[in-house]
C-alpha cells in the first residue's frame, strides 16, 4: 500500500494546554442531539464524498436502527467521519480532538453539528460523560477506536476508550473498515481515491460499570481485530471481490481475529 507522506500533514499537536471550562459549552450543547446545521452539512459533502472518492457503504445492514450504537472506524482521514456516515440514516455524533474546536467556523458547525471534543493529553472524564449521555438517549456515537489518526498509511493499534464505553454501557459496538481515505489528500494533485466503507456485525460485551484498564483494553483489541479483517480483506482483494462473496454467502477471504486477543468473560 502506498505510504502518506509526511509532509502532506500538519504536525501533531499531542496535548491540549486550554483549560477544560473552555469545552464545556460543546459538551452541553452535544448531550442534547443534534442541530439542523448537521443536515446542512449533509446535504452539501454527500454528493463530492459519493462523486469525486466514489464512496461505497457495505453492510449497511449491519447498524441497528434504534436503539445506542457506537461506530468504531480505524482512522486515516478528517473525512472519515463524513465516510462512515454518509450511508447512514441515523445522525452520528462523533469525539473530536480538541485542537480541531480552534476555528470560529469550524467549532459553530460542530457545536450545532453534535460533535464534542475530547483534550487528548489529559484523563478527560468530561468527554466520557459526553458519550455515555449520548448512548444513554439512543443515540449513535463515533469513536476512533486508535483514537487518532494514523500518520503511517498503515493501521494502528486500538486505545483503551473504546472498549471503556463498551463496557461501561453495554450498547452494540459496530466496527467499521474505512479503505481508501489515507490518500484523500491527494486532491491537491487531482487524485481522488476510491473510498469503501464496511461495517460489520454488531458486538456486544457485558455490562461493567467499572471495568478495569486491562479489561478495556482486551475489548478494544477485540473490536479492532474485526476492523482490521475487513480493512485487509479490502485491502488484498479489493471491494468486487468482497461484495461478491457476501452476495454468494462466501467467508471473508481476510484473517480471523487473533484467537490470544479476544474478550473472555
């Protein structure tokens, strides 16, 4: 596969030093839903994410459609979370590194949009708080399961958070495979990638109001696993070939999940 080059991105910026009171006005305003500006912001990058990255959904199937759900993509893009939901009926909420809330645009069409911030760099309880409400009212929440983006071209490895959620609410967890979105950049040279979106089948862990931080991370390794069958299966055997042995009821041509990495109750 290809590698990113470095020099096509913004260097990291690891630790957030703004106080946390300076987020708490998107957190209230997340922990009500969703505002119009998300259907807005629809309607406008549904026909160049569709169009010019030729974006394709497969199992869309895959996300209930009431109830909570967390949507778990690997990451390469600042387009991913427009990717990962622009198949979706339901509105997707999503965490954000707080450095993106830097913009005046920007942090008004995430205020209204329903994403949060999350201060990368500190034991952010508040962002945690956020998304339990979010699930708690039946709503869909998208957490990075590396929890950034990979600057590599290549997957990274799953964060504890997600699987922290995971457990402490107990609401399905949908892994989802985004492939193609580590060249989006390439539009600067007129180069427009050929973007697919999976989504697997919902998991489900037991109820831990407290899990302890190994038991996270073994969920979020779990979760991953599946992200990254789907993402090599794309990756070796392209999306033909992945819809035509789900049409034809075939098992997937990619590597199980590592048998030593699953959850065990």
């Amino acid at each position: 596969m290809p590698q990113v080059n470095p020099k096509d991105m913004k260097p990291q910026v690891y630790k957030d030093p703004r106080p946390a009171e300076m987020f708490t006005q998107y957190h209230l305003s997340a922990r009500k839903g969703v505002g119009w500006i998300y259907d807005v912001a629809r309607m406008i990058l549904t026909i160049p994410t569709i169009l010019m990255y030729r974006a394709r959904g497969i199992g869309v199937e895959n996300i209930p459609q009431t109830g909570p759900v967390i949507l778990a993509p690997n990451h390469f893009s600042q387009w991913d979370h427009f990717f990962a939901a622009v198949y979706l009926q339901r509105k997707v909420q999503f965490m954000a590194k707080s450095q993106l809330f830097t913009n005046p645009a920007i942090k008004f069409i995430f205020k209204r949009g329903g994403a949060f911030p999350v201060r990368r760099g500190h034991h952010d309880e508040e962002a945690f708080i956020t998304a339990n409400t979010i699930l708690d009212r039946g709503g869909t929440l998208l957490m990075y399961a590396e929890g950034g983006r990979s600057r590599t071209g290549d997957l990274g490895e799953p964060k504890r958070g997600i699987g922290k959620i995971a457990l402490e609410t107990g609401a399905p967890v949908v892994p989802v495979a985004i492939h193609g979105s580590a060249h989006v950049r390439g539009w600067r040279r007129f180069r427009f990638p050929k973007v697919t979106i999976q989504y697997g089948e919902p998991m489900t862990f037991p109820v831990n109001a407290a899990p302890e931080r190994e038991e996270q991370q073994q969920v979020a390794n779990q979760i991953f696993d599946r992200v990254r069958a789907m993402y090599v299966d794309l990756e070796e055997n392209g999306r033909r070939d992945v819809l035509r042995r789900l049409r034809e009821g075939l098992p997937a041509a990619s590597p199980a999940p590592d048998p030593a990495r699953r959850y065990s109750s």
